[in-house]
C-alpha cells in the first residue's frame, strides 16, 4: 500500500488540530497527534491512556479519495481487546484487535493484523480542493499497557476502469474494495473476477454508494448483490439499478470454505476450538467489461422465432406440395393413396374387383401356422359398443366362431397380424386414446400452476434479498430483462411451444382428413393400413409445449429444489413415444391413460427420492436397483404373452406357486432352444440386458445427477425400441417412404448435435454455487445464448422430427390389409 500525505495549509492544519483539541477535551492521551500518511505510528494504550491521530489531506474537484487504516497488536487477550474508532466527516467506523470472526461448531478465527478502507467521501462540484480530516482513536479497557501499530495511507488504485484487469490481494481480517463508475455510452456491464486458487473461500458483493460498506463476513450479505466464489465469478450489474451511476465492488474472504465445497470443520470444543491468524490471503484479479446493447436482445428474439417459424413455412410448402400432387393424380385418374399423407383415400384396384365383406387377399386357414383371421366390415364389433378396456363382452365377436372370438387364444398365436390386435370398435378405441390428451391437460394446467407461482417467489427473492447464490445460473452469459435474471435462458425454450403447437396443427390436418374419409365410408380407411387413432399424438404435442413451459419455469431460477421441473415432461414424452410406438400394431391392448400417467408419477417420485437419498444413501440403490429389474421382468412379461399372462389357479395360496413353477418349466427350459414368439424374446432379452446394466451401473457408480441416469434409461429403452420397430419393419419387406426417412436422418443428425451441447456442463446444482461458477463459460450464439441454450433450441427441433418420425413410419401401409400387416 502507497500513499503520501497531502499538502495542506499550515493554517488549515493549525485550525483543524484546534478543533479537535475542544472536541477530545482536556486530560492524557486527549490531545490529537498529527499524523502523516504512510507513517507507521507505534504505541501502548490502557484504561486511563488512550491515543488520538488526526489526518487530514484536500481533494481535486470530481475527485473520489479513499483512505486504508492498517492496525497491528500483539495482544492475544480476548478480555481486553485494542478498539480502534475511525471518525469522518459523515461515519464512524470501529473494529476491535483481536477480530474475532465466527464459523460453525462455535469455532472462533482471532487476526492480529487487520486493515480497512474508510468509506470515500463524495466528490464535490466546487471549484477549488477539498479539504478533509480523519481522527484515529485508539483505546482499551486493560489495566496494563497494550501496544499496537498504526498506519493511514492514501489508496492509487481505488476507481476501476473499464476494460482494464486490475490485481489485488485480501483475507478475512483485510477485505477490499473498489469503486466503478458508468461511462456514458455503457448500461450495463459484467464484473468477472477469476483467481488461480480454489480456497480460501471468498464473497464478492457489489453495494450502492453508501456508508458504511459492509465489508466484514458477518455483514458483506446486509446490502446489495453478492455471490460466492472459488476460482470464479461474475455479476452482470445494470445502471438503471444505481441512480448514482456507481457502485462499490467488494471482496470478502470468508474463515472457513465450507460454503464453497470445502471441508467442514470437526465439532470439537476447548481452547483447540480457536485458532490464531490463519493464512487464508487470496489472489484476486477483477475486470469489468460491457455487457451486450438492447439491439442483441432484438435480434435474439428475432433470431429464435424466426428460426422455429421457418418450419411452419416448410409444413406449409410440403402439404402444399401434397395437395398438388392429389390434384394432379386425380385429375389423372390414377390417385394413389400411397404418398406420404397417412391418410387413404377412395381410389384403389381391389375397390373395383373385389365387393366389400369379400375374402380378397386372404390366406386358408389350413395353411397358416398361426391361423390368421381375415378382417373385413361384417365381422367387426357393432357400432354401438361401449366397450372401453382390454376384456370385452363376448358378445362383441359373436358372428365368428367361439374358439377365434376368445382373446386368449387369439393372441397367443405365433403368427399374430394386425388384424387380430384391432378387433375393437374404432370409436371406442379412439375415445380411449384421448383420454390421454385431455388427462395431461389438465396435468398440465394443475402441474404449472403452482411452478409458475413458486419460480416467480424465487425469483422475487433474489432480486430482494441480493442472493445470486439461490439460482444456478452460467453467470458469464446471463442477459436479465425486467425483473428476469437470465431472459436467455428462457427464450431459447419457445421452440418447444412453436414446435409442439405445430405439431399439433399437423395432427389435426390428418385427424381431419381421417375424419372426412371415414364420413365417405372408405373401405380403405376401416380395414387397411395403421388403425388411425391420435389421442397420443395429441398427447405427445401438448408435452412438447409443457417442457417449454416448465423448462423456461425452471431456468427463471435453476436450482435443487425445481430441478423436476426441467425434467417431468421428458419422461413423460419418452413414455408417450415408447406407448405410441406399441399401439401403432397393438391398438387392442396398449395401456390406459390411467395407468400410464399413474406409472408417470411413481417414476417422478422415485426422481425425487433419487436427489434427495441417492448420493450417499447406499439402501435406496439396492431398493431402486431391486425395483428396476424387477418392473422390467413384469414388463416384458407382459409384452411378451400380449397381456394375456394371469397367475391363476386352485383356491389354495400352493396354486399360485404350481402356476408359476409351470410356466417358467414350459416356456423357459421345454422352449429354451426355441421360443414360441422368437421376435418377440430378442427384443426383451436386450432390453432386460440393457436395463440390467443401468442397474448394476447406479449401483456400482451411484450418479450424482440421478434425473439425468432416470432420463437416460428411458431414452435408451425409446431408440432400442424404434431400432427394433425399423428393423423388423424393413426385415417384414415394408418399406420407408421419403418423408420419414427423411425425418429418420434429421432425427439422428439434429440428435447427435444436441447431446454434443447438453454434455457441455455450464452449472450444477448438485454442487455449491461457488463450485457451479466454475464450469460458467461465456456466450457462443449471437454473444446473446450459451451452449445449453443451444441444446434448447436443437432438442426442440429433434423432438420434433421424432414425433414426426412416429406420425409418418408407417404410411407406406395404406394400402395393406391388416390381415396381412404382421405385429412385433
């Protein structure tokens, strides 16, 4: 620290020690020494002597000086401390030596050594110098002598510049700070502050120009905006929140690290409980950069609606293109129902040839292993039935034979079709399956509710209280607007909402149009191609929308408590895309609703529980571990008998067991070599492998991030599904029209892309904040979005292709009976 004294008059001088002689009044020690900055002053102090130091020194017109005391005793009794009073023009400051700062278990840090900067006084619009005087007293209440070391200097470096590092040192007992000043041209603008060491702990706070400046551990939180930090820090500061136009930056070394992921100290007690001048002096560098203009925010929301807007141009080009393509066909006469609509239409040979309820295309009974059963409008359920589950009257199939009407036997032949699964009335299967859409509705209105709510009192209690500790924000590209801290962070969500609105609207198109061929009593349309049911598809477009939602909620303020927010909708559109890939050739047999957004909630619990236990918790793997492969083992029970499997027989609890030893001795040993459903067992014997594994992996491994490992298991369970959807599709000669394929590769590429950004970890709430400020990284998009924004946007548009991926897999069947569309 450098510092010189200031010239002042001899008369000014004369005045101002005169003045302070009336104050301190007569006696010893009363008298007040004159002192000179960078002067070390050295003396003794007891209860009938005490000492008093005037310094005074003119400031230039404009000018902001800031004076440093530097104090030293090397008494280390705690009964009877030096006390130090720094009297100003306009405050009074006071410390005591030894500084006693308290941690946890009652641990006390004594510094012999402390150092302050007194609070500047404000520049003055006068013409000519200031002129100002400091008093120093020092006292005690021991009765004996207690020395000390006194020294005053003049802080150089005090006002930081824009653009410009500046270096510094700090501990517990000698705190710093800096004051910045707005340039004219410049709103808003980002304190970055780095150091080479993680520890000692450390608190940067930026406060108002007012005093005192609390620049103590015990007070740096009464006032303004502060943050912890290890190696990192970054506050994004606004001039509209400082009518002065100026703030004072503050650097506060904490005693302890435990607020930053370091070790907590033992709980122990005695004298070991206190600990003497401990070296925790950290290296601190700190620049202050502009932030980004209003115009980046402009061209930022352009830029994300825009991007997101240019797919309804290309849904609007490509059923425009359709639409041209059917004119023209049927102007031709030679329409063809087999181009990429999913819809059929009236026009097909068989319609000519071949009278409706006839047996075109059928194949003997006697010839077919599995004795396929034709389907066709005279043997389907009447139009009135209420049937709405999975076990129906029998009454529903009384003009076919007894034995083919029995579900039972129906679906346990080797050879199942299409046909056989989608024996039901349509009208009841559809109203099935939307119950679905209106469920998450109201899901979604219950669920966002109350998110709405609680983010918003987050976010209001970081703006009141100053804490930037509460939300995990990447600091270092965090644009606020309004009262919003991270405005970024939620607008690159809207391509969720415009994505899944949109696909709505294309569901609705085919909904209407399926809807118009059914009016016109389409053969085609009843008993060819993929049973047309969109409830799911619905469904899935209302989640998209939801993740938007909750995932700008949850980036209002990211921390461990809404974590679920961000991820809830995920696992439900996982869910609902692995349900919707089943029912496209299981229309029969596919879940409730009920029991879908049951199993849902239980998977959301189990996240829940997952953060709360699952870092340390050993008993919650073995007990979520037991029931993951437990769940997968009833599953695939479930899918590999097509729901038909029922533990049944004698009354007596023995019966249950004889049930099961049977059937694990008929179709896991008599048919090991070659089960009955070979397709069918591949399938579920990967998946179960592939389960199995993430079950051994959490608890072998035990992730810290557990949402992120639930997620991963249902992500993987989607694509081994779909994979093994195409693969058979292709192997059962079927084929892939242009669209989806084209949505295959996007889905795949656009993917690939997104998970590269999603790896790029910028915070973690499953640390410290000061540990999470770490991995903060600067903006990559526009100097507007960061890399998770980035994944934002691109996991929209793959959710997207995805869902049109299922839309479109299997056009190419409109022209197919189901009597000939195999299942897997």
């Amino acid at each position: 620290m450098a510092g010189g004294a200031a010239p002042v008059s001899g008369a000014l001088l004369c005045a101002l020690l005169w003045v302070v002689a009336e104050a301190a009044g007569d006696g010893p020690g009363g008298s007040p020494a004159p002192g000179a900055f960078g002067r070390v002053y050295r003396g003794a102090v007891n209860i009938s002597a005490e000492r008093v130091y005037a310094f005074a020194y003119s400031s230039e017109p404009g000018q902001v000086d800031a004076v440093r005391v530097y104090v030293n005793s090397s008494s280390e009794n705690l009964q009877y401390p030096v006390l130090f009073v720094v009297r100003q023009q306009k405050g009074v400051l006071s410390w005591q030596v030894p500084l006693i700062f308290r941690g946890l278990y009652q641990r006390t840090y004594n510094y012999q050594e402390v150092s302050r900067t007194l609070c500047p006084s404000e520049p003055t619009p006068e013409t000519g110098p200031s002129h100002q005087v400091i008093f120093v007293d020092v006292a005690s209440m021991a009765p004996f002598n207690i020395t000390y070391e006194l020294l005053v200097t003049r802080l150089e470096n005090f006002q930081l510049e824009t653009n410009k590092a500046f270096n510094f040192t700090a501990s517990p007992s000698q705190p710093q700070y800096f004051l910045y000043k707005f340039p004219q041209d410049v709103d808003s603008v980002i304190i970055k502050v780095v150091s080479d060491a993680v520890y000692p702990c450390s608190v940067v706070s930026v406060q108002d120009i007012v005093c005192p400046v609390y620049d103590l551990d015990h007070n740096v939180e009464f006032n303004g905006v502060y943050q912890s930090m290890t190696k990192q820090a970054a506050i994004t500061v606004q001039r509209k929140d400082f009518p002065g136009e100026q703030f004072f930056v503050v650097f506060v070394i904490k005693p302890e690290d435990y607020a930053c992921g370091g070790s907590v100290p033992s709980s122990i007690h005695g004298n070991v409980n206190r600990t003497w001048n401990l070296q925790r002096t950290k290296n601190l560098q700190v620049m202050i950069v502009p932030s980004i203009k209003k115009s980046v925010y402009v061209q930022a929301m352009f830029f994300s609606f825009l991007s997101f807007l240019s797919f309804y141009l290309g849904s609007v080009v490509v059923a425009f293109v359709h639409y041209i393509r059917v004119r023209r066909k049927a102007s031709a006469g030679r329409l063809s129902p087999e181009d990429g609509s999913g819809i059929m239409t009236s026009s097909h040979p068989i319609t000519a040839g071949t009278p409706e309820g006839s047996s075109y295309g059928a194949i003997d009974e006697s010839s077919s292993s599995g004795g396929r059963q034709l389907s066709s409008p005279e043997r389907r359920p009447p139009a009135g039935s209420d049937t709405d589950s999975s076990v129906e009257e029998e009454s529903d199939f009384d003009t076919m034979p007894e034995i083919e009407s029995d579900k039972n036997v129906i679906r346990t032949k080797v050879f199942l079709y299409l046909s056989d699964l989608s024996r039901k009335d349509r009208r009841i299967v559809s109203k099935k399956y939307k119950i679905y859409f209106w469920n998450i509705i109201t899901i979604a209105v219950f669920y966002a509710l109350p998110v709405i709510q609680l983010v918003i009192t987050y976010q209001t209690v970081v703006n009141v209280t100053g804490n930037q500790d509460i939300c995990y924000y990447n600091f270092l590209c965090a644009h606020p607007l309004g009262v919003l801290s991270a405005f970024n962070n939620i607008l690159s969500n809207v391509g969720h909402m415009l994505l899944g609105f949109l696909f709505l609207l294309i569901v609705l198109r085919r909904d209407i149009l399926h809807r118009r061929a059914m009016e016109m009593k389409d053969i085609y349309t009843l008993d060819y191609g993929i049973p047309k049911h969109f409830g799911l598809f619905y469904a899935m477009g209302i989640a998209l929308m939801m993740e938007g939602v909750l995932s700008a909620c949850y980036h209002v303020c990211p921390n461990y408590s809404n974590f679920q927010f961000d991820t809830s909708f995920m696992y439900m559109i996982a869910g609902l895309c692995m349900l919707k890939l089943y029912q496209t050739r299981h229309p029969d047999i596919n879940a409730s609703a009920y029991s879908a957004y049951a199993s849902f909630a239980v998977v959301i619990c189990l996240a829940v529980l997952g953060v709360v236990f699952g870092k340390n918790d050993m008993w919650f793997w073995v007990i979520f571990s037991m029931i993951h492969v437990l769940a997968s083992l009833a599953l695939s029970t479930q899918i590999y008998y097509m729901g038909r499997f029922k533990i049944d027989g004698p009354d007596s609890d023995l019966g249950i067991f004889r049930r099961v030893a049977m059937v694990l001795y008929t179709d896991c040993i008599q048919q090991c070599s070659r089960p009955m459903y070979m397709d069918r067992m591949v399938l579920l014997i990967v998946g179960n492998l592939v389960n199995w594994s993430f079950a051994i992996f959490g608890l072998v491994y035990r992730p810290r991030d557990f949402a992120s490992y639930i997620l991963g298991i249902f992500i993987c369970n989607l694509l081994l599904y779909l994979a093994f959807y195409i693969i058979m599709k292709l192997r059962s000669s079927e084929k892939l029209l242009p669209i989806p394929l084209f949505c295959i590769v996007a889905t795949a590429v656009v993917w690939a892309a997104a998970l590269y950004f999603f790896f790029q970890t910028l915070s973690s709430w499953e640390e410290t904040p000061a540990e999470s400020r770490e991995k903060n990284r600067p903006c990559i998009l526009l100097g507007f979005f960061d890399d998770h924004d980035v994944w934002h946007f691109l996991s929209a548009a793959a959710l997207f292709f995805s869902f049109l991926v299922l839309l479109t897999l299997d056009d190419d069947l409109d022209v197919v009976r189901r009597d000939k569309i195999p299942v897997f």
